[in-house]
C-alpha cells in the first residue's frame, strides 16, 4: 500500500473482533512507532502493549474513549526523568507529546498495512491507568491506542472543506 493510499483509507475504528493479534505483528507495530521522528532524537518513548483480556478489560473500565472491545491496547508513555536529564525544558513540555504523536501516528499507519484497525485515544483515567501499568513515577501517559481486527466496515469521514483550512503565507494573502 503506498502512503496515498494508506492516508485516504485510515479510519478510526471502534468495532474489533476478537481475534488475537499475533505478537509479531506487534513488534512491527513498536518498528513502526520507534521510526518515527523524535524532538532532539530524544526517543524518552516506551510502547506498552497491553494484550492480557483481564488488563485490558480493567483499562477499558477507566478509559471512556474505548470502545468496540479491542484485543489490544497499546499505551504510548513518556520517561519525563529521560527528557529532563537528556533533552531540555521543551521537551519536557512539548517535545514528548509531539514525539508520541508521531510515533502514534506511525503505528496506526502501520496497523492499517498489516489488516488491523486502531483508534487514538486521549479520554481515560490517567491515574487509573497509571496504576493498572505500575508506571514509575517519573513517566507520563500521552496516549492510548485500540488495536485489532476490525469489525464490520467504519463510518466514512466528514473532512471540512479545504477552502476553510488552507492558508498561504497569512490568514488572508493581500493581492
């Protein structure tokens, strides 16, 4: 599938069967996130795929965003201590949350190429989940990802009109 391709067809998918996700299609997953471009190549990302039924059954409890009952769940964190020693007050404060975006952004394409549906979610209990995870104390949650095999056909996207987003050079170009 070329980037075109893949760009038109990826969908927030909210409807997973449950079949199982063969650990090594995650692991092309993580691949796929750890490519990604990082602030300062600072990397303070760590992917915690969450593929025990009873975890995930406990992190859906906490996470209003979830739906569709998916196989996985991937929990994008950041090691702040890593950024604060390693990067700067930046990435602390932006570079992490970027980073993670676009490692997200990277899996769920990926997911997309190997036949699994996904869905970013931001809605959950951070302290909850942080909990359920045993995260250190020094790494933040940025995002939660849905993963598996999609469930029926998703509902088409709504795009706003490109007359009513694309700007050059300023918010009205003078003539």
């Amino acid at each position: 599938m070329n980037i075109s391709e893949a760009l038109e067809k990826r969908r927030s998918i909210r409807s997973f069967s449950s079949r199982p996700v063969a650990r090594e299609l995650l692991l092309e997953l993580a691949q796929a996130g750890r490519l990604a471009p990082s602030a300062s190549n600072l990397q303070a990302w760590h992917f915690f795929f969450l593929i025990d039924p009873e975890l995930v059954k406990k992190v859906d409890l906490f996470s209003p965003g979830l739906s569709g009952h998916p196989p996985v769940i991937l929990a994008i964190c950041s090691d702040m201590g890593y950024a604060r020693v390693h990067g700067s007050p930046n990435s602390e404060r932006y570079g992490c949350i970027m980073d993670a975006a676009m490692a997200a952004e990277n899996i769920m394409l990926k997911a997309l190429d190997l036949g699994l549906g996904s869905c970013a979610i931001k809605s959950y209990n951070d302290a909850a989940i942080r909990k359920l995870l045993k995260l250190p104390e020094d790494y933040r949650i940025e995002i939660l990802i849905s993963l598996g095999y999609p469930e029926g056909e998703p509902r088409p996207r709504r795009l706003r009109p490109m007359e009513e987003i694309l700007h050059f050079n300023a918010w009205q170009e003078e003539a």
